[in-house]
C-alpha cells in the first residue's frame, strides 16, 4: 500500500512540476518579444533593491495595516515551504516526518513556529477577504477587477485558508496518533498551537484519525502542487517574479524621462543628413517610434505586466485618476499581460507572431486614457515591486504622436511654438522679455 501510495506522489508530483515549468518557458518566451534594455549596470543598488522592495517589502509600510497583514502571508508562504520539503520528500522516499531523527528538538520549534505563521496566514487572509467583499475598499472594488480579477484575488486568499487549515488540522491528528503509539507516527514534542486542540479528535477512533491525517496531508500536498500550476495563470505569479524585478527596477531618478535612440537618431541626421546609414530596401525597420503593440515594448515592461500584483496603489495614487478621469495605471498592466498572453497563444499556434488585426493601443488601451496621464510618476513611487505603468504610457504616446500624428490641437500648437519659438507660449525669442520692460515703465 505504502508503495502504491508513493508511485502516485512521484507521478503527480512530476506532472505538477513538468506542467508549471512548461508554462514558466512560455511566460519567459512572451516576456522575451519585447525589445532589448540594458538593466545590468550598478549590481550592488540593484541587490539592495531586492532586500528592501521584495524580501523587506519597504513600499508596502506606506500603508501600515495591510503591509503587516501581508507580511504574515508573505512570511508564511516563504518559510512554510520548508515544511513542505518534508512533506515533499517524505511522499517520494515514504516516510513519516523524516527531518525528526535529524533535528531532535529542534523539529517540534519549527513546527511549532510554521504552526503560529499558518495561523497568522490564515486570519490576514480572512482579513483581506472581509476587505474586498464586505467593506469593499476602493482600490479594491474598481472597475477594472469586475469578473474574472476579483475572483482569482478571492480565489487565492480562500486557497490559503484551506491550505493552513489542512495543515493545522492534520498536525492535531499526528499529534493524538503519537499519544496512541500507532505505527509510524514519530513521537515528538508538543506543538504549540495544535496541541492545545487535540482534545477535539480524542473520541475519534485511530482509524478514523489515521483516515483524516492521511487525507489532510493529501489535501495539503495536492492543494499545494495545484497552487503551483495556478500561479503562472494568475495576478499572484509576482510572489516569483517580484525578486527579479525589484532587481531590474529602474535606478535613475524616477523624474528623469529617457528619450528613444531612434528618435536622436533621426533628429541628428535631419541635422546632419552626411551622417545617416545608406538605406538598405531589404533591411525592414526594426522599431517604431514608440509603440504600438506588447512588442514594441522592452522586455522590463512586459516583464513589468506579469509581476503587476493589482494591488491598486499605483491609481490610488493618480491624480488623473482620482479626478474622473479614465486612466488607471493598474488597469494599463493588466491590458498589457492580457495582450501578451493573447500574442503568445498566436505564437504558440502558428510558430511566429501572424498578425491578428490587433495592437495594445486603440484594442487595449485607448487614446483617452492615455492622454489624461500627467506623468507626475506618482504610480511608479506608489508600486510596492518596481512596476513602471508611465514607461509604458509614454511610449504608446509617443507612437500616437509621431507615427499617427494623434494629438490634440493644443497639443500641436504647443510643439509648434517649441520647434519656432524655443518655448510652448507664442511669443519670438525677441519678444520674451517685454513683459518686464511693461512693469518697469
């Protein structure tokens, strides 16, 4: 029976493994579409980035209640899985609690420990479900997470639940199968919380306990590998990726806007036409000014898109938002992972990117919301895991201006006096200071 039991561990294991990992490739080839960036300079900031935005989560504590909620979850999750290394290896090698010859006493403090941070995990997520369903939080409750985004939030959060509780339950069940002295039940030291409940399943008969056990652990172990596959299809994938992108952040001056080389390059050679390339008629032109679609974009950006948590921060924070306004920067993420996700599956059907009459601006993203931004960076200071929402905006409007020529008049006139006036306002270079000479006199 044993051997029967770790067969079907090892081969559903494999297959939740194999299947995670298969789509782990096609989210790093969708993200790989985008444009080259270089974001390798200053290693040591780039590091310190990863100690405080993804492990210390520093950007959370601008808000401290649902920082502290979330880091009981993020903690659980992260050090819990140690737990599940042993559950882990003892499915493969069919044991029971394999690390107790190997730690003694210390193993009852971990999972005395593991026990209070699943109960910690288990009341933040209870919180957070009372949050968005019952007092409705605004940042919660917009729009844009009508359908399909509320319920994986949802989702998730009564995952955690059950999964702590398979697991706090399946530690009383062990514990009073210990007391019983039942076979292959490694007596250990009290656990701290559980053992305070095994009271609860001591009229139980041990069949009955050995049945629960065995199908808390099952449970837990098989939640867990579902979990797994769950994660690359959902807004939670940024539990991985936010490391790798807190590391990636951009370090210069969140008020510095950087310019295309394509667009100095064209402008230099305007200048200096002795300077530009020879024109080859078989060479395509490799990028737009701007962009248009996900793959004009770097691939930080799309990198960007799949580690947008939805959180909501970065629109709390616009001002372009909070005035009526159409845009919402966390809305302009989620058009870009679901664009992403649509021309990885044309890829995945026809080998190369066939196009499919659609692009990321006008199909996702519309020219509206896209000019009520006032690129104040509010919502790249306001994300917690390094997200950049204006990078993108400001390249689908550069692509509107200058391949299009979509913008509003007094948009035009505006770059109109820039280009004959030095300046946005309609008055000679001559001229500029004649307003002083008027108060003088």
């Amino acid at each position: 029976m044993h051997l029967i039991q770790q067969l079907l561990f090892i081969l559903f294991a494999g297959a939740a493994i194999y299947f995670f990992a298969k789509k782990v490739g096609e989210i790093r080839r969708n993200i790989k579409l985008g444009r080259d960036e270089d974001r390798t300079d200053n290693s040591s900031a780039r590091w310190r980035n990863v100690l405080l935005q993804a492990f210390g989560q520093k950007k959370m504590f601008k808000k401290p209640t649902p920082a502290i909620l979330h880091f009981f979850v993020y903690a659980g999750f992260i050090i819990i899985n140690i737990e599940i290394l042993e559950i882990f290896l003892d499915g493969i090698l069919g044991k029971h609690r394999m690390f107790v010859p190997m730690l003694g006493g210390l193993y009852s403090f971990l999972i005395g420990f593991f026990e209070i941070l699943g109960a910690l995990v288990l009341i933040s997520c209870l919180i957070f479900l009372v949050r968005r369903n019952i007092l409705h939080v605004k940042r919660l409750s917009q729009h844009e997470l009508d359908g399909w985004p509320k319920t994986d939030a949802n989702l998730i959060l009564i995952t955690e639940v059950v999964l702590m509780s398979l697991f706090l339950t399946m530690n009383t069940a062990d514990q009073v199968l210990q007391s019983r002295g039942v076979e292959h039940y490694v007596v250990t030291e009290p656990f701290w919380i559980t053992s305070n409940f095994t009271s609860m399943l001591s009229g139980m008969s041990t069949g009955s306990l050995i049945a629960l056990e065995r199908s808390c652990w099952w449970l837990h172990i098989v939640g867990v590998f579902l979990f797994l596959n769950y994660l690359p299809y959902s807004k939670h994938l940024h539990i991985v990726l936010a490391f790798p992108n807190a590391y990636y952040t951009r370090l210069d001056p969140q008020g510095e806007m950087s310019n295309m080389k394509e667009i100095q390059n064209e402008v230099l050679y305007m200048m200096q036409p002795e300077l530009a390339p020879a024109a080859d008629p078989n060479q395509p032109q490799q990028h737009r000014f701007g962009a248009k679609d996900v793959m004009d974009l770097s691939w930080k950006n799309l990198m960007d898109a799949y580690s947008c948590t939805e959180c909501g921060r970065c629109t709390a924070s616009c001002p372009a938002n909070i005035t009526g306004k159409k845009l919402s920067p966390r809305k302009i993420m989620m058009d870009t992972r679901d664009r992403l996700e649509e021309v990885g599956k044309n890829v995945d059907k026809n080998k190369s990117f066939v196009d499919d009459g659609k692009s990321l601006v006008h199909d996702y993203i519309t020219v509206e919301e896209l000019r009520a931004c006032t690129t104040c960076q509010a919502c790249v200071e306001a994300c917690p895991v390094g997200i950049e929402p204006l990078s993108i905006i400001n390249q689908l409007r550069r692509y509107l201006v200058m391949e299009e020529s979509n913008s509003p008049q007094e948009w035009n006139l505006m770059f109109g006096n820039v280009e004959n006036n030095m300046a946005p306002w309609k008055f000679s270079p001559d001229e500029r200071d004649r307003w002083a000479e008027e108060i003088s006199a």
